[in-house]
C-alpha cells in the first residue's frame, strides 16, 4: 500500500496501518467524510473525483462496499447516479442490500406529523433554522445561525416528548435529528456482515461526526479499522484518524491497485 506519508508533525494515528481491500468491508460515511459539508444538505456537490474512485473501490473490495449515511437512500441515489450502491440511511433506519432489497421499519406517522408541524412552526419564528424532513427522521439544522445551537436543543426536545420514548434525539455538527430508537449505524454495519459479499471480511468503517460514533465502536470492537476524520475528541471510539475529506479520498486512493503505466512503443 502507497498509503498516507505524514509530516513529522503529525500524530501517529495518522499513519494508518497497511489495509488489503481483497479482504476487507468497506463502510464509508458520506457528509463530512467523502464530501465537504454545504450551507444545506442539499447543495453538496459529488466531485468527478469521487464518482470515479467509488466504482473502483467496490470492484476492488469485490462488493463489499456500502455507504452508511445519514441521508435517505433517496437523497444518496440523487448525489450519486446513476450508481446504485449498497446503503443505509437515516443512521441504520433504512438499509439497501447488494441485491437491492430494501429495508426499512413501519413508522407512526401520526405522531412524527404532529412534531414535524410544531418544529415547522418553530422555524417560522427563528430565522437561521432550517428543518430538513425526511419523512421517517426529523433533522433540526443551526448551520446557518450557530447561536442558536441552545434553541434548536430546546425546541428538538419538546418535539420528542410529542413523539414519546419510541423516538430518541442524535447530535451531530450543528444539527439535532430526531429518529426512531433502536436504529443506528452500527446496527446497519452489523446486519450487512451478516451477508454476502461482508460476510467473513475485516471491517473498515470511516466517519466524522458523533452520530458515526455507534459504528466506529462496533468497527473497533470487532477488531476492524475504526476512522474519525477530523479534530480528535475524547469520547471518539476511533483509533486512527484522517484530518479531514481530502485525506480521506487521498487515503481511499492509495488502497486501489497501481494502475499500469501505458507503454511507448519505439518509434
């Protein structure tokens, strides 16, 4: 492997082990991990970049590729047709396999309504709030307004006693989501190992943010490579870290097979 050549400066958790694709999962988060995050989620550009490389780590991997998001496995679709991967979305509440059965729990609707009308009311009345609905998830974002990081807390609060204790509140950059209990990505991780092409594999799982946490844990405890991108922080479950999305690619690009140099015929 080519892998990361840090400056003397960094840490050492930069310098990631020797990884062989042939036998490893590879679970990949999406914003903040493969993709620079965006004033809104939905203004997030797939670099060519990207679209290139993700074709060619599934083939190296064999299929054991999934990307564990989350967005909905609709939004992931939009940003990267015409690909159809393997996913997760809503943090483990919506599941695509490699045969492309879905997933997914049966949700009251009654009672998401009810809180997503109150939370729409809400960001009426507070400018810089921004309500993300994703149908079977509520995401609550204050990228726009940072000072009202303690309102959103509040307002997603009263919004989950509506819901009731079925529902639970995750906490991620600048961003209060709220989702139905017992889902997560580490849920999503362990249900695709169970199956073909995961089964059997080393997983890899890479992720940025505290909602990531679940699956970095779960990677970590299975003896697999957990990775956090970014600054380091203590309740991380991850022992290696990349700095951020360029490292990340650059990283995933050095696991790929050294492409032949075409030759020069002498003329």
């Amino acid at each position: 492997m080519k892998g990361i050549r840090p400056a003397v400066s960094q840490p050492s958790e930069y310098r990631l082990p020797t990884v062989d694709l042939r036998t490893r999962a590879l679970f990949l988060d999406v914003d903040g991990t493969l993709l620079e995050f965006a004033p809104q989620p939905d203004s997030v550009i797939v670099p060519d970049r990207l679209r290139n490389l993700v074709p060619e780590l599934t083939r190296a991997t064999g299929g054991a590729l999934a990307l564990v998001s989350g967005r909905t496995i609709a939004q992931l679709d939009a940003l990267f047709r015409p690909m159809v991967l393997a996913c997760s979305g809503l943090h483990g509440l919506e599941r695509r396999d490699v045969l492309g059965v879905m997933h997914r729990p049966v949700i009251n609707d009654e009672k998401l309504g009810r809180a997503r009308s109150f939370l729409a009311a809400m960001v009426q009345v507070n400018p810089g709030l921004l309500l993300e609905n994703k149908h079977s998830t509520l995401a609550l974002h204050y990228r726009q307004a940072p000072q009202l990081g303690p309102i959103a807390r509040r307002l997603v609060s009263q919004a989950l006693e509506i819901l009731g204790s079925n529902y639970c509140v995750l906490e991620g950059k600048m961003v209060f989501e709220l989702k139905p209990d017992g889902f997560s990505k580490s849920t999503a991780i362990a249900a695709f190992m169970r199956e073909p092409p995961f089964v059997r594999r080393s997983p890899i799982f890479v992720g940025d943010d505290r909602t990531d946490e679940a699956g970095l844990a779960y990677v970590e405890n299975l003896g697999g490579l957990a990775i956090h991108v970014g600054p380091a922080h203590a309740d991380s479950g991850a022992t290696w870290r990349l700095p951020n999305v360029a490292a990340v690619l650059d990283w995933l690009e050095s696991l790929l097979p050294a492409r032949p140099r075409p030759s020069r015929s002498d003329s």
